[in-house]
C-alpha cells in the first residue's frame, strides 16, 4: 500500500471515528432505541454494516482434547466432505493440541479462519474474490477466485484449502465447487438470519460452552463484557492483524 | 420451351425449399421441452417477473443478485438462485432429479437448446432443497428461513406455469 492510500484510509477512519462518535452521543439520549434495534434481525433486503463486527472467544480451558464436535458440526453444515487424503481434503475448522513440552500442559483449541481486520489473504488476492464484509467476516467469493491459492499462502493460520475434486450435491446455503479456495465463513448463512455458527451450536450442546460467538462492536454483547474482564489472545498478535477470533487459556 | 418449363420447375423447387427449410427448422418437435414450475410465484404472472422478461433478463437477475448476497450479504428471496432451483426443478414420477446437462432439467433444457455454457452448478446444487428429506431431521440446527428447503411437506400443487 503507498503512503498516500494509507493517508487516505487513515482520515477515512477519523471520520468514520467522528460520526460514530455522534452516533453513540445521539443513542445515549435514546438508548431503548438502541437495544431495540440491536434485538432486532437484519432485515434480508438490509445490507450488513460495520457498526457489526462479529468475533469468537474460544476458551481453550474449557475445550476438551478428545472433544471433534465443532469439526463435525462443520462438516456437515457445510456439507464438507473428504477423499480420504488428509493432507488434501478440506479442512474449515481443525482441533489442535498444543503440549508444553517443559511442563507437559497439553491445551486443546480449535483453528480455523481468524476473521482478520486486516486480512493478510485479502491484501494479497489477485482478482479479488478474496474480500472482508462490512461486518468483519472474511470470504471468498468463489465466483471470481481463480484458484490460484496465493491467499492460503499468506494466512498465517493454514486456515484456507483448496477443492481438488468435483463437489455434488452442496448444501444450498453453502455452494462449493472444484479449483477454488474456502474457508470458515463464519457460519455466514446463519449469522445473516441471527443465527449462531454451527460450531458453537455444537459445542454448547456438548455442553463445553469453549466458544462464544457475538458482536465485538456491541459493549453490551456477551462475548465483549467476557473480553473486558478476563481478556481475550490473539494468535500471532506480533502481525498485528487484529483477528475477529480471541483465545482465553493460552 | 423446353427451356424455360425447366426453369419455372427449379424456382418452383426452390421456393418450395426456402419454405419448407425454416418450418423443418423449427418443428414443434425439436423445440425444448421446458418443465413446469411447481408453483406461481406471483399471482399476476407465473414467475417472479412476466416470463418474456425472466427468459431474456434472468442472467442478469442472478448476477446482480450473486453480487448483493456475497458481498453486502443481502438475502431477498426473489431473484435468490436457491429460490429458482426450488421451483423450476421438480422429481419425475420415481422421484428422481434430472441433473444439469440433462435435457429434463430445467436450466439444461433451454441452455442445451441454445448451445449456452453456464457455470453455475459447478458450484450450486442443481437441485432443490427439499429433494433432501433426510436433512429435515436436522431442522432444528437449520438457520432461519432455511427451514423451507430442509422441509419434506409437499409443495402445492396448482395449475403453475
């Protein structure tokens, strides 16, 4: 990026600052208004807004090491299915165990996309099918990506894969097809209708409650209140990236 | 005389071919056969929009319609391409789906017909929803306003277009 873009992007933001800053000056008069519209689902010809940003706070101390229910709900939310080539197969949400190998501590924690602010595979995509939402979600859009995998390159996370073989019967919600690159979509489909992702569906019915999905914009959200208290850590914060997905326990 | 019989007898046999040549060209018989609808989404016309319109424009529709859903997550029904699929591709008698390319799918039999390439059911399921009753189980961790296509009701019937 060239100095005068980022000069550019910086005012931008002052005066995104400055009209958001009125805007809460003008709901603390009327805060009902407030709450009655963030209780509210997005209306499907609405579309999203940054004054969303929707994250997860994943609690490693509560995840369990035998525990695969998030990958599952994965899996067939999406309708995810492999070729039994594990180095290959797609892959939206992965389990890892990380071991102290001083202590022995073994942690156990879910990876998948980190909903950047400031997507490394986006700065790189080519054609731009690689693009983050107003609302902080990160996809691909499939329609113009190329496949060209430089985006599963640059993510720090291995959070992206490729589809190497012909894709048939999709969930209708989730259409993926062969020569292109996907990832955590974040449950997309869900969360535009108010919904939560299917992992964390699954892992408060595992009842685990390690992931916490919610809008990091909203003060008032569950996930900010946990993350003011307790604090929330970002993998490879050194990168500065500002990921939508926070750790609690590592 | 001779002469000029034959020549009225070739302009005979030519005007006859120039005649008979776009009939043959266009026989009833090799028009596509376009399956119906299952049901009228509109009251006034049978689709979403007058059909002359959605058989000229409906390219259109779904592109500017792919554009607001991924990138500004607007999700109307109307143009939705999951919404077309729902209504145009319907079960034969066994209850099988014809698959894209296939000239009893909807899609392919019109696009087979005009020799048109699309490259939207590499990626879409090129059929509906509701062709999955086993999915209905799974109804209750289904988003909102896909309950309609994980649903095993029978659609209604009526005299669609």
């Amino acid at each position: 990026m060239s100095h005068k873009e980022s000069s550019q992007n910086t005012d931008l933001s002052r005066r995104k600052f400055l009209g958001s800053a009125a805007a809460s000056a003008g709901l603390t008069i009327v805060p009902g208004v407030m709450l009655y519209q963030v209780a509210q689902a997005k209306p499907d010809a609405e579309a999203v807004t940054s004054k969303v940003r929707w994250g997860m706070l994943i609690d490693s101390t509560k995840c369990s090491t035998g525990c695969n229910d998030c990958v599952t709900a994965c899996n067939t939310e999406n309708g995810l299915k492999g070729h039994n080539r594990p180095e290959t197969d797609v892959q939206w949400i992965r389990k890892l165990k990380v071991t102290d190998k001083q202590t022995g501590h073994v942690m156990s924690l879910p990876m998948m996309c980190q909903h950047c602010e400031h997507p490394p595979c986006v700065d790189v995509c080519p054609t731009g099918a690689s693009f983050k939402r107003a609302d902080g979600i990160v996809l691909v859009d499939r329609h113009i990506c190329i496949g060209c995998r430089y985006c599963m390159m640059a993510c720090p996370y291995k959070a992206r894969s490729f589809e190497h073989e012909v894709v048939t019967d999709q969930k209708t919600w989730a259409p993926r097809g062969k020569g292109t690159v996907e990832a955590c979509t974040l449950c997309v489909h869900r969360v535009d209708h108010d919904g939560t992702p299917a992992c964390v569906e699954a892992c408060n019915k595992a009842e685990h409650g390690a992931m916490l999905f919610g809008d990091l914009n909203d003060p008032d959200s569950e996930i900010s209140k946990r993350l003011a208290e307790y604090g929330g850590k970002q993998i490879r914060a050194d990168l500065g990236l500002n990921t939508g997905v926070r750790y609690q326990g590592i | 005389m001779s002469v000029g019989l034959h020549k009225r007898k070739l302009k005979l046999l030519l005007a006859g071919l120039i005649l008979t040549l776009p009939l043959s060209l266009f026989a009833e018989d090799d028009l596509p056969t376009v399956p119906k609808a299952k049901e009228k989404a509109t009251a006034e016309y049978g689709c979403v929009n007058p059909v002359s319109d959605m058989r000229k424009n409906h390219m259109e529709y779904l592109l500017h319609q792919r554009d607001e859903t991924m990138r500004r997550g607007i999700r109307t029904k109307k143009y939705s391409l999951a919404e077309c699929v729902e209504c145009h591709v319907s079960a034969d008698k066994n209850g099988d789906y014809a698959k894209f390319g296939e000239s009893e799918h909807f899609c392919s039999s019109c696009h087979n017909y005009a020799a048109v390439t699309i490259d939207c059911f590499q990626c879409h399921n090129d059929k509906p929803q509701s062709a999955y009753p086993s999915q209905s189980s799974n109804k209750q961790s289904l988003p909102e306003g896909h309950e309609k296509f994980a649903s095993n009701d029978v659609l209604p019937s009526g005299d669609a277009k």
